[in-house]
C-alpha cells in the first residue's frame, strides 16, 4: 500500500504550478476562462483531471493564465495527490 497527501493549491493571478504527482485535477471557481499551457481553455466552473497510470510521476510544469480583467473573477483551485 502506498501512502499519499492531496495538495489544495489556490490561485487568483497568471502563474505556474510544477505536477510531480500522480493525480492532478484543475477547478475553475472563477467567473474568468484560464488558458492551461497555452493551448487548453477551462471555462467557468468547468475542471480538467489528468491521472496518471499506477507507478507514474507527472512531472509537468503545467503554466496558466486568466482571461479578462486582472483579479476580478479569477479563482483557480489545483489539487495534487503526491506519494510520501
């Protein structure tokens, strides 16, 4: 049996966080679209969870960033289940 925590990570400005973790799971609680890396829009109160495969690290840096005005309407939460 392996032993993990889940992170709870909040964010209401561009900025990054590094995976190194199994489970990954973004939540949009803002009123704001974020772009994740570029490329991929989480809409409002949508959420986009990656799952790693039994013995697998991710170790992206996944990057983000919010569209409309700055702080007003941003709110991105990011849980982790990282192996201890």
């Amino acid at each position: 049996m392996k032993k993990y925590k889940v992170d709870f990570l909040t964010y209401t400005s561009d900025n990054f966080v590094k995976s190194n973790c199994g489970d990954i799971t973004f939540v949009n609680g803002g009123t704001n679209t974020v772009v994740i890396n570029d490329s991929l829009k989480l809409f409002s109160g949508s959420s986009l969870s990656l799952s790693a495969n039994e013995n697998e690290i991710d170790e992206t840096t996944y990057s983000f960033r919010f569209l409309g005005l700055p702080g007003a309407g941003n709110l991105l939460t990011v849980l982790r289940k990282i192996f201890i």
